[in-house]
C-alpha cells in the first residue's frame, strides 16, 4: 500500500512539472500592454514567435492584470486587479479569425475595491 501510494505522488510531482512547463506566462508593462492588442493588426511576439500563453502586468509584487493569449492575440480568460488586489474585472474572450479582433464570449463580471 505505502508503496502505490509513494509511485502516485511521484507521478503527480512529474505531471505537475511537464505541464508547468507548458504554460508560458510573460510580465509586461502597463506601456506595452497597451499596445492594441485586440486587433488583428498587432500581434504580439516574444522572442520573435508570437505568444501563447499569459500576459502578466504588475506593480512590485502585486498583479494588476492577466491576459490568456493564443498566437499571439488575446483569447482566453482575462483579469484586471484594484490596488488593494482585490479582484475588478473577469472576463473571456474569443479571437475570432473572420474580424481580425478579439471578442468578448460571455458576461463579464466586476467588483468593486471592497469585493462587492
């Protein structure tokens, strides 16, 4: 039994680091973000590929904003933070290929500073 149970962490403790290695987070200024990143006429690049992954704004340690990208335009899940670091904004969107442009797929949801 203890060792199943040992062969199943370790299992886990691998599957955690393959797949932290799949998602690619990058840091940016509040300047560079915004650049029109929900337009088809910039897509945004790192290293000269577009990016995939999450776009991360902070300030020292706090985060500000996330942003889920996908070839390099904005889709997915995307988050905005009061200086308190209580949640603003949550909200998903959808790059759609036929408009050139990122659209919103849903409700967005808004706090105020307090978390109402």
């Amino acid at each position: 039994m203890a060792r199943r149970v040992v062969r199943r962490g370790a299992l886990c403790v691998a599957l955690a680091l393959v797949l932290s290695g799949c998602a690619s987070e990058h840091e940016v200024s509040e300047t560079e973000l915004a650049r029109p990143l929900f337009s088809g006429d910039d897509v945004y690049q790192v290293e000269g590929e577009p990016f995939s992954g999450t776009l991360v704004v902070r300030e020292g340690e706090k985060v500000k904003a996330r942003l889920e990208m996908s070839d390099g335009h904005v889709d997915g899940r995307i988050e905005s933070f009061h200086a308190n670091g209580e949640r603003r904004i949550v909200k998903t969107v959808r790059w759609d290929e036929e408009k050139q442009r990122s659209l919103q797929a849903g409700t967005a949801e808004e706090w105020n500073a307090e978390g109402v």
